[in-house]
C-alpha cells in the first residue's frame, strides 16, 4: 500500500480561496487602461516588455489585457462573465464614463453597451454588455439567489415573465441581440411583431405598456443597426401613445424616455 497522501485531501482546501482572472487580447494595453479607469477601474499593473500587458481591478472584480498589435476588434470572439449583486448602479457608473469619453453613450460600433433586462435565458435576471475598444464581451449579471439549474437535456432554463406573443417577442429579441449580438434578427423578430400588433393581424391584447416597451427596444436597436430614419418613426409611435395609456402612463413614460435618450445620444 502506498503512503503517498491523498491528492484530493488537500483539493478542496486549496481551491476555496482561488479567484479566477480573464486575460482578453487587444492592441493596445495603455488604451484599454485609459477606457476601464474613466468606467471606475483602477490600473494596478501595466508592463511593455518584454510584453505589453496590464491590469485593471475593482471591488472583486479584476480584467487582464495582453497586447497584440496586429489584434483586429472586429473579428473578436473573447469574452469574460462578471458576476454582480446589482447591475444597476454598475450600469450607471459605467455610461457617467462612457459620456464623459466619448461624450456619449456608445450603442454601436465598438466600443459599446446595452442596458441591463431581464433575460429569459438567464433565469429571467437583469444583465447588460459592455464591447470593449478592443471587441471582448464583457457579460454583466446580478447574482442568482439560488442556484440556476439546467432544463432538460442540458438546455438553457426559459424564464418568462408571461404575457402575450408581444412580450415573449421582446423576450427573444433580448437575448438574440444582446446575448448572441445579432442585432439585425432581433429588429426583424420584434419588428415582425410590433407591426402585427399594431395593425390588427394578430390577436394581441397585452395593453400599451406592453406596445411601449417593445417600441422602446425597437427604437435601440434601428439606432444599434445605424437606421436613424427607422429609430424615429418608432419613436413617434411610441410618442403617440403617451396620454392614451391610463393605468400603464408610467411604462410608457418611462419607454419614451429611456428610447428618447437613445436617440439622443445616436
């Protein structure tokens, strides 16, 4: 029998304090010091040689870049999950930097950020993105209060807030186009729907609040995909609906501001 010590006597001891740190790509490592300390972060270590890499930390949170300066942001595939107990507030010190950069909120190109929404694809918790100058995903998430499990097969657990087909339209243009990026078949997901609802051809009776929502994202994502002539005329149909909506005056107030400020800072 063999006195070698069991190595899995020592695993779990070790691995409880670990904390696991991204290391994303890009050209240049003092630009992306620049963008992340303007969003909150502070630069912690910074090299040139023999190669450039620096690092950036906040809270629990920490991001590691090394340099490539042949790197291309637009043929990016890194990405990195941050796990938070509110996006919210993160959200907010992140856009007060984002407008004091580039004075204003990039939606498009790269860099830039969605909002935080409830994902269906998440457990129905509130997430946002943020695409970095150099194209890595950065993926914000509140913290689950429970542990999310897998739905059968392995899938992903489908968590709706109910409602008609406009609202589950909304849902899966969320994560079509803030998740998976395809910004363009999330427009002709909800698009499709919006129209449907509006004109009578489907059987959507969900109230304005619903209708004011999806006109909202519907507007962010013409001014994601550079359509402003779209993003306006979706903009004047939600205006329309102000006043006419009774006990669902706050959603749609709160609708035509937040789509009112995307396409002010387009």
């Amino acid at each position: 029998m063999s006195d070698a010590p069991d190595p899995a006597d020592g695993f779990a001891a070790a691995v409880a304090g670990a904390h696991m740190v991204p290391l994303l790509p890009c050209a240049d490592v003092d630009e992306m010091a620049e963008f992340w300390t303007a969003l909150g972060l502070e630069r912690t270590y910074r090299q040139l040689r023999p190669n450039p890499y620096v690092a950036l930390s906040v809270g629990g949170v920490d991001l590691h870049y090394y340099g490539m300066p042949t790197w291309d942001p637009e043929a990016s595939h890194s990405t990195c999950a941050v796990v938070v107990a509110d996006t919210g507030p993160v959200h907010a010190r992140f856009t007060q930097g984002l407008r004091a950069l580039y004075g204003s909120v990039p939606v498009s190109g790269t860099p830039r950020i969605t909002r935080p929404r409830r994902r269906a694809n998440n457990g129905a918790l509130s997430g946002f993105s943020l695409v970095d100058p150099a194209g890595n995903w950065v993926r914000f998430s509140r913290a689950p209060d429970a542990p999310v499990v897998g739905g059968p097969g392995d899938s992903t657990t489908w968590t709706s807030d109910g409602g008609g087909s406009l609202a589950r339209a909304v849902e899966n243009a969320v994560v079509v186009a803030d998740s998976h990026g395809d910004v363009a078949q999330a427009r002709k997901v909800l698009g499709g729907a919006v129209r449907r609802a509006t004109t009578g051809t489907a059987s959507v009776d969900e109230g304005p609040g619903v209708l004011a929502t999806a006109l909202a994202y519907l507007v962010e994502l013409h001014v994601r995909l550079g359509d402003d002539a779209a993003a306006r005329t979706a903009l004047d149909d939600l205006r329309r609906l102000a006043g006419t909506s009774g006990a669902d005056d706050d959603v749609v107030a709160s609708a035509l501001a937040e789509a009112t400020e995307v396409v002010g800072e387009a």
